[in-house]
C-alpha cells in the first residue's frame, strides 16, 4: 500500500466520523462542507441533490426531532467500516451505524458512500443512507418529499 492510499483512507475515516459529529450537533454547515457540491443524498423516502436540497433534509430532520417531547439529543455510531480506494481522487466506503437518543437504540441501517477528492480533500460524491430496523417511536409525518422527477 502506498503513502497517498494511507492518507486517503484516513482523511475518509474523518469525513465519516465528521458528517456524525456534526450533524448531531447541528452544526450543518460543517455537515455540508463535507459534500461534493453536486453530490447525492439518498435516504429511503427522498434523494437530494446539491447543497440546498441536502440542507433542507438536514432542516426537515432538525424540525421532526424539535418537536418530539421530552428530546434532547442523538448520537449517531459507526462500525465495521470498509474503504475502497480506487484512484486518488475516487473511493467507496460502507459502513453501519446505530443512532441512540433519549429512549436509547433508535434504528440503525448502513452508509454506503461514495468519495471524491478535489486538491487532496475528501468529500461525499453519494451518500446512501440505509435503514435497516428501528426499536424508538416513529418519527412524525415527514415534508413533502422534494425528490427531483
């Protein structure tokens, strides 16, 4: 393994540990920073494409949890994650994670991401977001979807 392949597969892990750092703080435009400025969110009820429509969903998710009694924090978890680096600017990484916040374990499902690097710095390309189960009450009603045709 090369130095530059070293260094992509830690500059990934930080973007992963990031976007869950600052999103659960709420710290969006940090969030967004971590995405390319065309990339693509996929969640399993709306695609969003582009910063606007990403900060949106950031926004819609902010909303739902504010209005849930007694919330008072998330935490997201990653684990077993895998980081295929393909070139120096293109890599794939999938990992699962967990969400825990007042009433515990939440759901859970997998990232499965692609990554793109402009001048040495790794952003999201594609982000698809998985859910996989949920044990915590289901969130309210969510926006009209605001997923392109």
């Amino acid at each position: 393994m090369e130095l530059w392949e070293l260094d992509a597969r830690e500059q990934i892990r930080d973007v992963i540990a990031r976007y869950n750092a600052n999103s659960d703080a709420a710290r969006y435009d940090d969030v967004l920073a971590l995405f390319a400025p065309d990339a693509v969110m996929e969640l399993p009820d709306r695609t969003c494409r582009g910063p606007d429509e990403i900060r949106a969903m950031f926004a819609d998710a902010a909303a739902t949890f504010a209005g849930r009694a007694g919330f008072t924090h998330l935490r997201h978890f990653t684990a077993t994650l895998q980081i295929d680096v393909l070139d120096e600017t293109e890599a794939r990484a999938r990992c699962y994670y967990a969400v825990v916040m007042d009433h515990g374990l939440d759901h859970w499902g997998r990232y499965l991401d692609e990554l793109r690097a402009t001048d040495r710095r790794w952003q999201f390309s594609r982000r698809r977001v998985t859910v996989d189960g949920r044990t915590g009450p289901l969130p309210a009603p969510s926006a009209p979807s605001r997923q392109a045709p």
